[in-house]
C-alpha cells in the first residue's frame, strides 16, 4: 500500500511517499528558516504563504524521487493537528484535493502520534507495550502505546522541552531554530557550571515543566553577564559572553533537560512495573531526539532496563511527511479512511 | 461543433462560500454554503456534491478557476490549496480570478449594477482599502478592463490623487465591512454606492470570468497559483516600524 503524506503544520512543508507503512520511497522537506530567521521565531503569515508557494513542487518532488505518478497511490494523508491554523490547512486543503481528484482515501493524522511513527520507520515492529515519549517544539508527552492503542501517561504542563530549547538559545544569542545551536554550543561545555532546578511535579507524577527552568535560565544567564537587574535585556546580556561561559551554561541546561526526562522515563517504566505491565520497549519521536545527549542518555536507560529501543534517525525526528503516511497506513491497512469535511485543528487530541 | 471545457469554480474569498460548474448543457449549476468552522470544512464535499448535481466525472473536468482575492485569509488558502491538490491530480489548469473582477462580475449580473464602470472596493483595514476601478470592454481577457491600476488607498492618498477626483458613473462595490470613511469619499466624488450593501461574490461570476480568461490563455499550472495578497505580512510591518524606532533611539 503507497501513501502520499503531507505535512504542514508549522514551517516545514513536506512530502513523502511510504510503502506498506515502513518503506519510505521518498522523503522532502523544504525547510523555511531562513525565511523566519529575522524574526527569531515562526511568524504565522509568513509560514503559510511559503506553505501555499512549495506545497506542489514539494509533492511533485516526491513523487519523483519515488519513481511512481500521483495516479499510483493507494491513500493520501495530511497532518491535520496540531499546528498553525494558516499553515496546516494548506496541507490539509491539498491532500483533500488531491484525494479526492484521485479518487482515493483520506486520512487526517494528528502530528504528536506521528512522531512515534517515525521510529518505526525502515525498522520492524517493536515488542508491545512500548514506552512512547514524543519531545518537540510544541510537545513533551509519555505514552502506553500497544501497537493499535495509545494512551497518554504525561505531558508537559506549561513549555515543551523543545520551546525551553529554542528560548534559552535565544537568551545566548543563537538565531532560531535555537535548540541545534545550543547543542552545538553545549559541546565542551562543564554541564555542572550551574546548577538548574529539574521539577519533578511531586512522587507519582509524570508530567513535565519546563517553564521554572526557562526562568531560572535567564536569571543564571543574566548573573554570569554581572547584570544587576533582573528586569534588563537578558539577550543583549547573553550574546555578549566569553564563549566558555555561554557552553558552560548550554551544557549546563542540555544536562538538566536530558535529566529531567529520563527521570520521568525511568519512574513510568517502575510505575509499570508495580502494576505488573511492564514496558518491553522505548519508542521516541520529536525534533528534540536529533539532541545526541538525549539520544545517548535513552538509549542507555533502554539497555539498563531491557527494552528494545527505536530512535529515528535525526532526519525523521524533525518534522516530515513519512513519519504521517506511516500513522495514515496503520489505519488504511483496516479499510479506515476520514470524511473530507474533517477540519484542520489547532491542538492536538492529546494536548 | 467543440468538445464543452468544464470549468469547476471556486469562491471562497468572502463571508460566503461557492462552486459552480456548467452540466452537459451548458447551464450553469451552483451551489452556496457556510464557511468551515471548527467542526466541519465544507469545499470538498460541495465541489463533490456539484459534479453530482452537474453529472460530470472528474476526470470530465478541463480547469479549475479560483477566486484569488483579496479576500479572507482562512477561504483563500482552503481554496487555492484544494485546487492546486485537484489540478494536480488531474493534470489541468488553473485560472487565477480576481476576486474584485468576481465582484463586478456577480453586481452586473445581478442587475445591482446598470452602468459599464464598477469600483470595487476590498480589504478594508486601518483606514485603506483595496480599490479596483474596472469597466465593461469585450476585448478585455477577463470582460474587464482596469480603469486604474488596483492597489491600496487611504483617503487622504484619494484627496491627493487626480485620478479619484471624479467618480461620476461609477458604481462603487463595497459590503458593509469596508472602510466608511472611504466609502463616503468616493461617494461624494460621484460614486454611486450600490444600494443595500453588495451581492457577495459568488462562484458562477467565477466561472464566467475564468472560462473567459482560459478561453484568452491566461491559465497557470497549479503551483503558479497564488493568493492577491494586498498587502505585507502584518507582522513584517511591526518589525519594520519596530526596528526603525530602535534605529532611531540608535542614532
């Protein structure tokens, strides 16, 4: 079964075309970060008219690179929440177009349960039930996955791991998207420099918060520039460090991130435990599993408790189309398709 | 005797939403419905409800003419992505229709209109708007021609233009969403504001312009299809007016 997935959600505009769920014949993402660069952020307006310029060439491209015609698809599939309202329904708008001209099913895909898809991409099925934990720009959550269900052990209650990422980059002055850079800068680094606070949200919860750290981020940010006020611009504090002192800190801050995660990874997999449904494998997704930090510390918390691991490769964490064609083929394959009055949606159905 | 082109048209541009298309007698058949809200997104299902009610196959389709604004955000983006999708698919055209030429269009169908000269105006915000001043002229590609070249205005940019000071003849084509103060301004230089308010754009005057401008040539391939944005990202705009105060403190 060949499905085309669309993926616009925010400001990647992307295509891919995957056999049977796993195969990916192809995969292409036009990036916009340059566009947003000078704004330090995603401006929404902009993303979508990018979104509306590329969608086709984007889809064409695809095709190409798979060797196949729009004529030879099975099923077309389109993130369809969440994300920019602007952006996601230019995807969602041609994928509908698309299927409906062809003739074939739709599927709308929600982009937080995609993520875990993409660890099972080119790979095989993973042993059930799987501790599934997505961390992105726009989510951190831990999930009980059993292969056909999905349910959300945790979420973040304020930032995602990823958004605490790019702002603390931007406090040093790394231009968006921030959380690469910070990596990079980490690199060296003394991750014992400063001492953060990693909020564990009391014994038995494994939700997350990012926003405490965010804060006192700034504030260790703003006392190794010697500025008195906690009001001043922690920017302008922060571009201007001795590079040591700006890894000292992006380590610093990578180390408490990474801790924080695992900490609640390791309390789900006991939790689990105890009721006597133990978790026989890990399976990560989001932009934040391309951070080598994360992916060394998770892959040996795998190897200490005995579970098979499934990490995609960086180029599938970062937002892509092959990661939605694979969730659209675990529903196509049971006859399942969507109606094409289905709307695009700004939040996810696990937000 | 020529094989008839099947146009599918698509209105989205405004408060309400509609696609048309001729049947195999040439007849016009269309059909209107709400916008999309957050429960329900209507385009597909209408255009596959009209090919129903127009006993046409899709693969029966030569082209897919869309209103390209200016216009709501939100419709145009549904509209011009679902017809770069269709096209796409079905390796056909698209034609880009004016969403202003739509509106002289549908008034002078509807008889709101009786002269040859329609303004119409679009996009209001902030004290601007889009005005599109057009007349009759069969030569024209679109049945429209461009009394002036259309753009955005404020009235004090109107006051001090020549090219606005005589309005005579005009019928200015604005719903209740537009400008006032404008509205007014061209109002006393002549323009006589259809009574009312204004019939919305609909889908069938779509279809009409754009079998003409297919007919003239001026179709695109689906990704040359793009929105009439009247203006820059608004968020451009502040970090420009931003930026240029902080290089004024600077200095």
């Amino acid at each position: 079964m060949l499905i085309l997935g669309i993926e616009s959600s925010c400001d990647e505009t992307a295509a891919a075309m995957v056999e049977d769920g796993v195969r990916v014949r192809s995969s292409v993402v036009a990036s916009q970060h340059e566009l947003h660069r000078t704004y330090r952020g995603v401006v929404p307006e902009i993303a979508s008219r990018a979104h509306l310029e590329r969608i086709l060439p984007v889809i064409h491209e695809a095709a190409r690179e798979a060797g196949c015609e729009l004529r030879d698809l099975d099923a077309v599939a389109a993130g369809i929440r969440p994300g920019l309202i602007g952006s996601l329904l230019v995807g969602t708008s041609a994928a509908k177009g698309l299927a409906w001209a062809l003739d074939r099913p739709f599927l709308g895909v929600d982009h937080v349960e995609a993520h875990l898809f993409a660890g099972l991409l080119e790979s095989t099925p993973p042993p059930w039930p799987a501790l599934g934990l997505v961390v992105s720009g726009g989510h951190t959550s831990l999930f009980h996955w059993s292969g056909g269900r999905l349910r959300r052990l945790g979420r973040t209650i304020d930032d995602a791991a990823g958004e605490a990422f790019d702002k603390a980059a931007a406090m040093l002055g790394i231009p968006h998207p921030g959380g690469p850079g910070l990596e990079r800068m980490a690199h060296g680094g003394d991750a014992a420099a400063v001492r953060l606070p990693r909020a564990m949200l009391g014994r038995e919860s494994l939700d997350f918060s990012f926003s405490g750290l965010k804060t006192a981020f700034r504030l260790a940010v703003l006392a190794a520039g010697d500025a008195g006020d906690p009001a001043a611009d922690v920017v302008a504090v922060g571009s201007t460090l001795a590079n040591s002192t700006k890894s000292d800190l992006a380590a610093s801050f990578e180390r408490t991130v990474v801790e924080t995660i695992v900490a609640k990874c390791v309390r789900a997999l006991e939790l689990a435990e105890q009721a006597g449904n133990p978790f026989r494998s890990l399976v990560l997704g989001g932009g934040v599993v391309a951070n080598t930090s994360l992916r060394q510390a998770m892959l040996a918390l795998a190897d200490e408790a005995d579970l098979e691991a499934r990490l995609p490769p960086p180029r599938w964490c970062l937002d892509n189309a092959a990661m939605i064609a694979a969730a659209a083929h675990a529903r196509a394959v049971d006859g399942d398709q969507d109606d094409l009055a289905i709307p695009a949606e700004p939040l996810s159905a696990w937000s | 005797m020529s094989p008839l082109r099947r146009v599918l048209a698509i209105e989205l541009s405004g408060r309400v939403g509609s696609v048309a298309l001729r049947d195999e007698h040439g007849a016009v058949v269309e059909r209107s419905f709400s916008p999309g809200d957050r429960t329900r997104e209507p385009l597909l299902p209408e255009i596959d409800a009209l090919l129903r009610a127009a006993s046409t196959q899709r693969d029966g389709l030569s082209a897919v003419a869309v209103s390209v604004g200016p216009g709501g955000f939100t419709g145009l983006r549904i509209s011009i992505a679902a017809a770069k999708g269709i096209a796409a698919a079905l390796g056909i055209a698209t034609v880009p229709v004016p969403t202003a030429i739509a509106c002289a269009e549908s008034a002078r169908s509807s008889a709101a209109v009786a002269g040859d000269r329609v303004l119409v105006v679009l996009a209001s915000k902030r004290g601007t708007a889009w005005l599109h001043r057009v007349r009759l002229d069969s030569g024209a590609p679109s049945g429209w021609r461009d009394v002036a070249p259309p753009g955005i205005w404020s009235r004090q940019q109107l006051e001090s233009d020549r090219g606005w000071q005589d309005l005579a003849g005009d019928a200015v084509f604005a719903d209740a969403h537009q400008d006032r103060d404008i509205i007014d301004w061209l109002e006393s230089k002549g323009g006589a504001v259809v009574a009312g308010g204004s019939p919305p754009p609909t889908a069938t005057a779509t279809l009409v312009v754009g079998e003409r401008l297919l007919a003239a040539g001026s179709s695109l391939p689906p990704e040359e299809l793009l929105p009439l944005y009247p203006r820059e990202p608004e968020a451009v705009t502040l970090w420009r007016g931003r930026t240029a105060t902080t290089a004024e403190r600077g200095s």
